[in-house]
C-alpha cells in the first residue's frame, strides 16, 4: 500500500524571487518509489484552458525550490505551462530520513516521481512533459532523461555532473586511484565516528566567512547563497550543507553513460565564465557522440555569464527563458 508522508509546508511565500500575479501558486506533494514524500511548488498559468504542458523543475544540488528552481518554474508557467519545483529527497520541505543524504538512484527518481505526478494531474497532458535541472540536478535531469521515456524536452542549466566532481575533484584535479582511495577512506572512517556520536557530521554549506583568497567559484557560490541575493533558511549551501558522507555513492556511479541513447530533445545552457562549464560542454559531446539522435541535441553558451548568474540572472537577466519557451514550445506539442 503506498502511503503518503504528512510534511509540515511553510503556507506564506517565503522564496527568494517576487511572487507573480500571472500564475495561480499551490503546495502539492507526491511520493516517489522509494515511498519519500517529496513536496513542490506547483504554478499553474492564469486564464489557460485545456491540457496543458508540463514541466518539472529541481536544482541546484543543495538549494531549495524557493530559490532557483521555483524562479524558473514560476517564470515558465508564466509563459503558459504548468510547472513544478521540487525539493529532492531528504532535503527542504521534502520527507526522507536521515536527512542531507543524496543519491544518484533516489534523486533520478524523484524526477521521475516528479514525472508521475504531472501525467496524472487533470490539467496536464500527460504526452506533453519535460524538464529543468539546474547545477547538480542538471546531471541528474540527462540521467533522468536517459531512463524515463514519458520525457519529450530536457533542458540541463549550468550543470555539473555530481558523480565526475566527487570522483575528480573540481575540474578534475583529483582524477587518480590514489587520491579516490584517499577521499573514500576517509568517508569510512566518517560512517564509523558518526555511529558512535548518533549523528551525522555535516560538511558545511558554502565557506563562511569568506576568505581574501578564495577561488573566483567559491566567491561566486558565496555571492548567491550567503547574500539576500539567494540566502533561504532550508537551503543546505546556505548553511550547514550535506553530511559529510551525504554523496558518498557518488564516487563510483557515472551518470551520463548512456546519455548518447536519450531520444528526447535536450538543451545544454551554460554561462561562458562559469567554472563549471566544462561540465556542460563535456556532457553535450559525449551526448551527441555516435548517437543516432544527435539531431535534436543543443549547447548554448552564454556570454560573460558566470555559473551562478543562470540561478537568478544575475545582473544582466542572463536566463534565456525566451529560448527556453521556444525550445519547450517547439518539442511539447
């Protein structure tokens, strides 16, 4: 028998982006199939009639969906479709214990709970769905795409591929047996001080304070999740951040092997300055190598963007949302 979790949802606005008079809001929750009860932020266009498409929005890894995710949910409904943002298991207003846990399994599922939940709302043709996945859950959204044939258009918005940069380190500078066998020794030794204090031991959201000499990407992270620009109280990068053995099975679970094989329309974005954009360029190529449906296959760069500035736009309103509506549009019909 599935059973739904009762979660304690927050009933005032309380997301880091003005709320629209275009859109009807609603908390709405569903359970994936691990029996998490995930809860979201559903916006649902004004004055729209009949069925309509759908999109499911997640991301980034360590934030809530009253921060990036919902921005761009509300912001797609406003373009005319109905539109979710979830927080993944184990985290936000979402059930699943113990909490600050990630996994590749469990979090591509939420997607496809996600994916659930939209074909069977009245209000959504089920033939008509994709999804959004931001930083961390951009990855997760071209594995989710990999395994869910129900999607038709992905879009993956400054990505990282979370199972790369916790097996290489960032931007690979960790990419040896050696120093794998290292950061896992370490997470065992972690899993045993953690059973003997009956807790687990968080790693820390984004450094704080932040230190003169800090990389430009942690200055970045800072900007957006320590500042009123995106600070929220659930979110795990604005304060303490994952368990230290939260992404532990992340080490040796590759993502994106058979991102090649994914027969949806996919949408790379990433900011020309972001760190992380090797991620994206990366995963486009890989995607689009000896696949057989490279055609409906797209990276976008963006000029002078930095990694955060497609969380909120930044200063410039650096979010294509008019491609991201044309691309949806085009592959939702």
């Amino acid at each position: 028998m599935m059973k739904t979790e009762e979660l304690n949802l927050v009933t005032e606005w309380d997301k880091t982006f003005p709320k629209s008079e275009k859109v009807d809001h609603s908390k709405v929750t569903f359970v994936n199939r691990y029996g998490i009860t995930l809860a979201a932020d559903m916006y649902v266009p004004k004055n729209e009639t009949g069925k309509l498409p759908a999109i499911a929005v997640s991301g980034p890894f360590g934030a809530v969906k009253e921060q990036c995710s919902g921005l761009y949910a509300q912001t797609m409904a406003e373009r005319g479709f109905l539109t979710i943002a979830f927080d993944p298991s184990f985290t936000g207003e979402s059930g699943g214990v113990p909490r600050y846990m990630a996994s590749p399994d469990i979090n591509t599922e939420d997607f496809m709970a996600a994916v659930d939940f939209l074909s069977l709302n009245d209000k959504v043709d089920p033939d008509r769905i994709g999804i959004i996945g931001i930083c961390g859950w951009g990855g997760m959204a071209l594995n989710t795409a990999a395994l869910d044939t129900r999607i038709k258009a992905t879009v993956a918005s400054t990505m990282y591929d979370m199972t790369r940069v916790n097996a290489n380190g960032y931007f690979d500078s960790e990419d040896s047996e050696e120093a794998r066998f290292e950061k896992k020794k370490a997470m065992c030794a972690q899993r045993l001080e953690d059973l003997k204090n009956g807790e687990y031991k968080l790693g820390g959201g984004v450094v704080d304070p932040l230190p003169e000499d800090a990389p430009f990407f942690v200055k970045d992270y800072y900007d957006y999740y320590k500042t009123d620009r995106g600070y929220h109280p659930r979110s795990l990068n604005s304060n303490g951040g994952w368990n230290v053995i939260g992404c532990e099975s992340f080490m040796n679970q590759p993502i994106l092997k058979y991102s090649n094989e994914i027969r949806n329309a996919v949408l790379i974005i990433h900011g020309e300055k972001a760190h992380s954009c090797y991620f994206g360029k990366d995963a486009y190529t890989n995607m689009v190598k000896d696949s057989k449906y490279a055609d409906n296959k797209e990276l976008m760069i963006i000029p002078e963007a930095t990694h955060t500035d497609l969380y909120d736009g930044g200063d410039k309103d650096y979010i294509p949302f008019d491609k991201l509506e044309s691309f949806f549009h085009e592959y939702l019909k």
